[in-house]
C-alpha cells in the first residue's frame, strides 16, 4: 500500500514499512497481519510442492504426483486467496478512511495474478491427470 504520510510518500508491506525511503520493521503485532504471512506463506510453500510434485511426475510418468501436485496447486491459490482477501478488506476498511490519498502497489497486484496462475497451473494439471487416468483407448480388432 503506498500512501501519503505527513506531506511525504510512505509505503506499507507485510514485514515492513517505509517512510522517506527509510524502512522499519512493524513495531506493533496486529492479527490480521499475522494471518495474511501465515497464508501466504503457507500458499507458497505449497505451491513450491506442488510444482515439484508435478516436475518430478513427469519425470518419472507417475500419474498419482501428478494429482498431488494438482491439488497443491490448487490449495496454494486457495491460501493466497484468504490471504489477499483478508489483507484487502482491513485496508480498505481501516487504513483507507485513515489516509484518504492511498492506492494499492506493484506487490499487491502481481500477488492476484500468482492466484489466478496458481489456480490456472492447478486445473491443468488436474487435467493431465484426468488424461493420464483414462489412458488411450484399447484398439478394437474387429474394426481392422
């Protein structure tokens, strides 16, 4: 969140602030900025595990990673999704009557595109999945 602070520009993350270009750490622990970390890193740990499971499936042609690493995927877009949408509705709802000139930044919008790649990446491996699962289907003699 980038906003203006005592005539200055201020910006304002998960793990710090910045005023002037001058960073501190959040002296004050407030919950909902505990969640969003604990979401969002949980979102990436599992989307980390998700694209290896997928990786080392089609290494190996094991369909059953492949599901793994699908449904990890999907979870990790699930967690970034709680994560932005709590993060989103205490900004808006607190720190944007507090600052009236204020906009979300780079950081926060690159974050709702990894869901929707997240996601995305999830589905089609669910889909190759589904692929693998079926298998080709068994020629049929009489037809020869």
């Amino acid at each position: 969140m980038q906003y203006r602070y005592s005539g200055s520009s201020a910006n304002q993350g998960l793990w710090r602030f910045c005023i002037n270009h001058k960073c501190h750490a959040h002296t004050v622990t407030v919950a909902f900025w505990d969640a969003t970390r604990a979401f969002m890193l949980l979102s990436v740990l599992s989307c980390f595990a998700g694209v290896l499971l997928g990786l080392s499936a089609f290494a190996n042609g094991t369909s059953r990673r492949v599901r793994t690493g699908g449904i990890a995927l999907i979870l990790s877009g699930f967690l970034a999704l709680l994560a932005l949408s709590i993060y989103t509705g205490v900004t808006v709802n607190f720190f944007g009557k507090r600052f009236l000139d204020w906009r979300f930044s780079w950081s926060y919008i690159l974050a709702w595109v990894g869901i929707i790649l997240a996601f995305a990446a999830g589905v089609f491996q669910m889909c190759a999945y589904q692929k693998n699962a079926t298998g080709p289907p068994t020629p049929n003699i009489a037809e020869s």
